[in-house]
C-alpha cells in the first residue's frame, strides 16, 4: 500500500470520527422533540374500570314468594320455562275450601227458587185483587141501579103521601088510606136509604180487603228483600272463598323465563313467604356496573362511551360489548355506586348476550394530553406529601 493511500484512509476515519457524536445528538433532539409534541398536543383517554359489571335485564327479575302455608299438589318450576304472566307455577292444597265453596253455592242456588214462588204470590195477589176490584165495582154499580130502581117508587109514594094528607086535611079521604100512604111512603124511602148503605158497605169492605192483600203482598216484599241480602251474604261468601283458593295457586307475575326455583314435590309443605323462584322478564338488555364514589361522581357523565370484556369470553376472539352510560347513581351503597348503561351495536362481538352475564367495564372518562395528565399527577403528589397536608 502506498504512503498517499494511507494517508487518505486516516482521513476519511478522521472526518467520521467528528460527525457521529453530532448525527446521534441530531437523532436524540429528533426524538426528544417528537415526544414532546406528542406530549403537548396528542390527547389521550383516560378510562375508569369496574371489574364488578354484569349484564342485565332492563326489568329486574321478579321474585316470586308463598303468600301461605300449604301442600304442594302441583309445581312446574322447570329452570328455563318461558311463562306468561298468569301461568300457573305452584298448585297449593285447596280442598277445604273447595268444599266449603260447594256448600255455599248450594245455599245460594236454592234463593231464586223462593224468591220466584214469593213472586209468583205477589203476582198471584196483585192479580186476585184486580179480580175483586172489578168485582166490587160491579156489586157497586148494581147496588147503585137498584139505588136508581127505588128512588122512583119513593118519590112517587113521597107525592102521593103528601096528595092524601091534603086531601085528609079538607076531609074528603078517610085518616086510614091517608096513613096507608105515609107508610108506603116511609117504607119506600127506607128500602131506598138501605139500598145506598149497602153501597157504603161493599166499599168498605172492598178496601178492607185492599188493605188486608197490601198487608200480605209487603210482608212477601219482604220475604223476598230478605232473601235478596242473604244472597249478597253468600255471593260475598262465595267470592271470599274464591279468593282463598286463588290464593293457593302460585302464578307467574310477569312474563318472562324462569331463573333460579325451588325444589317442591307433591306433598311437601310450603311455608308463608318461602321464596319459589325468580321469573327474569323478557326486555331489553343493559350493562349495570359498581363503581368507587370518588370515580363515579363527576368523573363519568351520562352518554360517556364504554366497553365491556366479558369473563369467561377472551376479547380477542369474541371481541368486546359497546355501549353507552345511561344514568348515574345519586347515591353510593355500600360504598359502591351503580352506573347504567344502555347496549350499543358491537360488530366484533361474537356471542349473544344473556342476562346475568359478568365482565369488567372500562369507561372513558377523559381525554387529557400526557404532559397535562404528568402536571396533574405531580400536582397530587405535592399535595399528599406537602406537610400541611391532611392525613390519610
């Protein structure tokens, strides 16, 4: 190698040697300034987290309970069951007061009977006196002819009795026809008066009997208005019992799928108030999750996006549930405080949804740039470690 050759290798290792330090310091500056722009101006979210959230149905489940005592004769509490509101769930031991109802209904069915042969005496009465009626106005009016028939006579007899005793008093008749007379007369005028007190009399006697049929007809009234009331009793009877046996048979509530129930067989007991099952109603689908007071309130508002990571369902194969906050709690319980959130369309989920299903929920709450969220941060740290602090 010549010494020329030699003598421009060194150089170009020399002029390389002053350069590196300085591109790698480029480099570094580069870097330092892109991740700092990336601190100042990109925005990042900042989620709260809840490894208590569920799925839920927006109506809660339904607890069905025994409202008392008594033997199970049927039960259908099959897990699963999908029911109608009024399905027949639990079958209880009715038998006495299906008995009991029994003899009721025959006490009630035996009321119209008599309440018809009451009726049928009033109408029997109402129609014997409309028979007497016309018959008395017929007696009346014959007795009132005859009245007619006698006042004639009378009067004639009332003339020539005063004709005679004229003539008796100027002598031209003898005492004895002018007497014949004033007896014809006397006699004539009383058969008159007796013929029109015979008239009083039907009519009294028609309205004795009135009085006397308006007597029996309004003690059968009654009779009847007091069957009426002992027909209200037992119909009132009757009802009670009804209700007594319909409290016997356990029906579903609601409509909806039978979630968790009790093991009952014919012939068991079941106790007031022993809970049966638990009947989830058919409806919408929601997200319900528990969070710290201090990362609820204030932190999440309603409308805020989140997601839920279903347990038992690897996100990365099943993907993750979207959705929506709906409401906060106004109140914590038991330190937790209930957020919930309506389903949003998820396209990369992979399995349906069911109630009761359990995940961790993941809300965002904020979107702050990293050199804000470092101040916020070191702000905090000053102030638990500042001595005037207050003690945690």
């Amino acid at each position: 190698m010549t010494p020329t050759a030699f003598a421009k290798t060194l150089g170009a290792l020399n002029t390389a040697g002053h350069t590196g330090p300085l591109m790698r310091l480029g480099a570094g500056i580069a870097i330092l300034g892109a991740l700092g722009w990336w601190m100042a101006k990109v925005p990042v979210s900042l989620v709260e987290t809840s490894s208590e959230a569920r799925v839920e149905i927006a109506a809660a489940a339904t607890v069905v309970q025994s409202a008392l005592i008594g033997r199970v004769t049927q039960a259908d509490l099959a897990l699963g069951r999908r029911v109608q509101a009024g399905d027949v769930l639990v079958q209880l031991d009715a038998l006495p007061e299906e008995l009991q109802k029994r003899e009721t209904e025959a006490r009630l069915h035996a009321i119209p009977p008599e309440v018809a042969g009451l009726q049928a005496q009033i109408a029997a009465e109402e129609s014997a006196g409309a028979d007497e009626q016309r018959a008395s106005l017929a007696a009346i009016a014959e007795q009132q002819a005859r009245v007619r028939e006698a006042e004639a006579p009378a009067k004639f007899a009332e003339i020539e009795r005063q004709r005679q005793g004229t003539l008796r008093r100027e002598g031209l008749i003898a005492t004895r026809e002018s007497e014949r007379a004033d007896s014809e007369a006397e006699r004539l005028r009383n058969s008159t008066a007796t013929a029109s007190s015979a008239i009083e009399r039907l009519e009294r006697e028609q309205k004795a009997r009135d009085r006397q049929r308006a007597v029996r007809i309004a003690e059968l009234r009654t009779q009847i208005t007091r069957l009426e009331s002992t027909r209200a009793g037992i119909v009132a009877s009757v009802r009670k019992t009804d209700y007594e046996v319909e409290r016997r048979v356990i029906r579903a509530p609601v409509s909806g799928t039978i979630g968790e129930s009790t093991l009952l067989r014919p012939g068991s007991v079941l106790l007031e108030g022993t809970r049966v099952s638990s009947i989830v109603a058919t409806g919408q689908l929601r997200l319900v999750a528990l969070f710290p007071p201090q990362a609820a309130y204030g932190r999440i508002p309603a409308g805020a996006h989140a997601r839920l990571r279903l347990k038992g369902y690897p996100w990365t194969e099943f993907g993750v549930v979207e959705a929506k906050v709906a409401q906060v709690g106004g109140e914590d319980r038991d330190g937790k405080v209930r957020v919930e959130l309506d389903v949003m369309p998820s396209p990369t989920l992979k399995t349906a949804l069911r109630h009761g299903m359990p995940g961790e929920l993941e809300v965002d709450v904020e979107r702050i740039t990293p050199l804000a969220l470092v101040f916020r941060t070191a702000g905090q740290w000053i102030t638990k470690t500042s001595p005037g602090s207050p003690a945690k």
